[in-house]
C-alpha cells in the first residue's frame, strides 16, 4: 500500500501553475502517505507518552522526535540486556533450545541498538552459560578448528541434551539394620552414613525380640 512512501522521501515542493503531471502525482502519493503514516503512528501511541512528543505534520520528522524522546531509556535498556546476558545461565527447566534462542534474542535487540555482537562471540558465550553437564560438548568444540553457526550449536545441544536424559543413571539406596544400630534407632545406608529413623520404618519382622532377614528367613540380621 506504500504507506511508508513519506518516511523514505522529503516532502515535494508545494505545487503551483507550472508543476507537472508526474509532480503533482508524486505530490499527491506523499501527501497520503504522510497523513496515513501520522494517523498509524499517533494511534500505537498512548496519550500520556504521546503529549510528551513535540507534533509534527510530517510523519519523518515525527519519528525523529520519538527517537529522541527515548534515546535515554535505550541505553537504560542496553545496559539491563548486557547485565541480563552476563548472568544467564542454563538451569535445565526450559530446555536447552528456548534457552539458546532467548540468548539469541537479546543479542538481536542489542544490535538493534547498534551493540552488535559476531555470531562467533555469541556462539562461546552461550557454551560458557551451560552446566558441567555439557563439559563433553565444550571439549569437543574446543578441540575442533571450525567454528560452529548458530544452527549447528542449536541442533549439537539438542543432541546433547537429549543424550544426557537416556544415560541418566536411576540410582537406589538401600538401608540396612544391624542389631546395635536397631538399639540406637539407626540406619546405615551403602554409603556409611547414618541417620535415625523411626522404628516404624525400619522394615524387619520380629520374631522373639529378634529381627529375621527378608531373604534368607534368618534371625539376627536383616
């Protein structure tokens, strides 16, 4: 619809007896461009911020004005996004994918504050957000001599992710009585320590005071 035609062009010459064909078509295509792109951009404007910006008649001259208005509050943002940036870090919850893109993200709208960051940058600087979990992938991309694009870093942690979940170990712990931890009111664990548990859950049968096995039937030891 070309309503953007008035914020690439400078407003023509006023027209008069001697202008041409093609000047007063060219005047008349910028003029409902102007008036249509104030319209647009005045209404995504709430009132309080929109009586805060000088009017213009001319949508580009417009548009300067509320670049200035809130070239402040950039730099403001700038800083909060380099903060949030430095701090992320990978907890696990979202999945490792989201949490690529959202770091992706922030870099695009830093560049869009003329703070660009390389791709390459970004692509170390999201490997050193991940958990020691990834410590296989960080060694791998480090010992290769190619660089890695977004897409491929995306689809290696995937991978990665989804690798970690299938050879995550279920692990068990086995409490066991003896007869002078049962007079304490104590359980070891294979790993040597103990703690107190409540006689109720100590998990033996008794049999004339003493406790029998669960899997040998005998008395004395569980």
């Amino acid at each position: 619809m070309e309503l953007d035609h008035a914020l690439h062009f400078d407003p023509p010459e006023a027209l008069n007896e001697k202008s041409t064909a093609d000047q007063k078509l060219f005047y008349d295509k910028w003029e409902r461009s102007n008036r249509m792109s104030l319209i647009i951009i005045k209404n995504s404007i709430s009132m309080p911020i929109r009586g805060a910006i000088p009017d213009s008649e001319n949508a580009k001259t417009y548009l300067e004005s509320v670049e200035e208005q809130f070239r402040g509050t950039s730099k403001a943002h700038a800083s909060t996004l380099i903060l949030k940036m430095l701090t992320t870090k990978y907890d696990g919850s979202s999945g490792v994918r989201e949490h690529i893109m959202m770091m992706t993200d922030m870099a695009n709208k830093l560049k869009s504050m003329d703070l660009e960051i390389s791709e390459g940058f970004l692509v170390h600087f999201i490997m050193t957000s991940l958990p020691v979990q990834f410590g296989p992938l960080k060694i791998n991309y480090n010992t290769q001599r190619e660089k890695w694009k977004m897409i491929e870093l995306i689809a290696m942690c995937v991978q990665e992710e989804e690798r970690l979940k299938v050879e995550k170990p279920e692990v068990a712990y086995v409490n066991t009585t003896t007869n002078l931890d049962k007079k304490k009111g104590k359980s070891v664990s294979e790993k040597g320590g103990s703690s107190k548990v409540p006689k109720s859950s100590m998990g033996v049968r008794k049999f004339d005071n003493k406790p029998r096995c669960k899997f040998c039937h005998k008395k004395g030891h569980t």
